[in-house]
C-alpha cells in the first residue's frame, strides 16, 4: 500500500505520532480498493482517525479537507474532474482557510 501524502505510514501525517491507523479516504467497501489503487489512504493517529468529534469519521469538514487533497492530486496528474467523478461519485468543496496541515502538500 501507498499513500500520495507520505512515504511513512507508520507515523501520523499530521502529527508525527507512531500510533496511527491507516485511513481510506473515501468511504464504503466498494472504494477500498480504489483508494488503495490510487494512493488515497492518509495514516492518522487513532483519534484523528475515528476517536474523537474532531476525527475523519466523524468531522465532516476535516473529512473534506482530505478529499478535496485527492482532488488536487488527481488534477495534477492530468486526469480531470469528470474522471475523478466518474471513478468516485462525486466532486466535494471545501470552504475556509486552509490549515497548516494541508499546506504541507503541493500537487504540482
């Protein structure tokens, strides 16, 4: 398994922890293994991952901010919206600043 945000996935993306739980950004069974194909898994510690009112799971605005990063990857490799919709369901927005954490990225 890969992930397009880091090359260790045995330590939180955001914070660095060694404890971590490996999460699939797109939810449901059937997008398993399409984001297991396209990088989309992301290692969390556990309670930003499913533990807490502020984790993937459960944050909607947190759980957006990881899809719309899998937007820009997929942007910058030359595959387009309708694509990603096709292959996903759907295209998500997310308002407001962005945090510290998201702007460790660039896809470009």
């Amino acid at each position: 398994m890969f992930s397009v945000f880091t090359k260790d996935l045995k330590h939180c993306f955001i914070s660095n922890s060694p404890h971590v739980h490996l999460h699939h950004i797109f939810e449901g069974e059937r997008n398993r293994s399409k984001c297991e194909e396209d990088g989309y898994v992301i290692p969390l510690k556990h309670d930003l991952h499913n533990f807490s009112s502020f984790s993937a799971h459960v944050d909607k605005n947190f759980n957006n901010q990881l899809k719309v990063l899998c937007q820009e990857h997929w942007l910058s490799t030359g595959r387009t919206r309708e694509e990603f919709i096709a292959k996903y369901g759907q295209w998500w927005e997310f308002t407001g600043p962005r945090p510290a954490w998201m702007n460790k990225l660039k896809f470009n």
